[in-house]
C-alpha cells in the first residue's frame, strides 16, 4: 500500500474484504454493534454506550495521524456488507506501537476468514503507511478463537510488558497478551 494511494481512497482490499475507515454513516450500526452484551467478550466495552458517545468515537476514529486512534468497518467484498470492525488504538508514534482489537458482529460469519485477512490488510497498513513496528492485544482468557486468530496471525502470546497497558481493559477480566514484531 502506498500512502498516496491510501490517503485518496482510504480503502483496504483484499480477496474476501474491503476494509474503510468508519464514517457517520455507520452510527446506528455502531450503537447497535457496541450495545449488544454478546459481544463483550470480544470488545471490553462497559454497557451500555450512548449515541453521543458513539458519534465522538466516529470523529475521534476516522484520522489515526491526528487522534493516534482509527476504527475501520470490514466489509464482505461480496456484498459489501458490514461484517465487524478492526480497530487500532493507543497508536505511539513515538515508540512505534499500536494496540489493534477486532470484533466479527455475527457469529454465521465467523471462521470464514475476514478477521484473518482484515489482520493481515491492517498489518500491512501499520508496516508500510504508519512504519509502526509493534502490534498488541489483550485478549479475554476465556475467549480461545480470538487467542488462535491472533497466533495465526503471527503474533506471540507473552508476558505483558510493564510499559503496556490498556485503559479499555476491564479490571474484573483477565486477559492475555498477544504482540506482533514487524
């Protein structure tokens, strides 16, 4: 991906997705998406989330250069229709770190590889357009296809580092540490 070209289309695409950047457009879907308790073991999100608050997170999430933050909508290439979220955030420019989280909304389209290949589009966005060279996440213990996502991935489960942390984390949860070295 050249930066340019990123810059004048902001998509992401791959052979199964078309990753963008989150718009206004997708504020009642977000709301729906972040208000549903099935997913809290995959988004660490306190319940429930206001439309304001959902809004502000759409403005702060739509420039990664300027809010070290950027939410992006997987899209099936098919029918372009949203499938979930990727997200990075606690974007250090500085020491070259970036937190990312992924959520696929409906479990009918989990392990048909769009969180595999949205992992992977964004790698490569956070290598060669935001020369970052650490990705991390924490993941809920108890949720095993995420920790088997991520090691398909390439990222390492280790001991989270001192210097790490997460102000999403939910203190009543624990959770494993994945990171990926570029």
């Amino acid at each position: 991906i050249l930066l340019k070209e990123f810059m004048t289309s902001k998509i992401l695409r791959g052979e199964k997705t078309l990753i963008r950047p989150v718009n206004i457009d997708d504020l009642t879907l977000l709301y729906v998406w972040e208000n549903n308790p099935d997913n809290n073991l995959f988004t660490h999100v306190d319940l429930p989330i206001s439309i304001f608050q959902i809004q502000e997170l759409i403005e702060n999430q739509s420039d990664v250069f300027k809010y070290n933050q950027m939410r992006f909508i997987i899209c099936d290439l098919i029918n372009m229709t949203p499938v979930g979220t990727i997200d990075l955030y606690n974007v250090d420019f500085q020491i070259k770190s970036a937190e990312i989280g992924i959520l696929i909304v409906d479990p009918s389209n989990r392990r048909k590889g769009f969180a595999y290949e949205s992992i992977e589009l964004v790698k490569d966005f956070c290598l060669n357009i935001l020369a970052l060279e650490k990705l991390y996440c924490f993941i809920n213990e108890d949720n095993h296809m995420s920790q088997s996502l991520f090691s398909k991935n390439s990222f390492i489960m280790k001991e989270k580092p001192n210097n790490v942390h997460s102000e999403s984390l939910n203190s009543d949860v624990n959770f494993k540490y994945f990171e990926l070295c570029f």
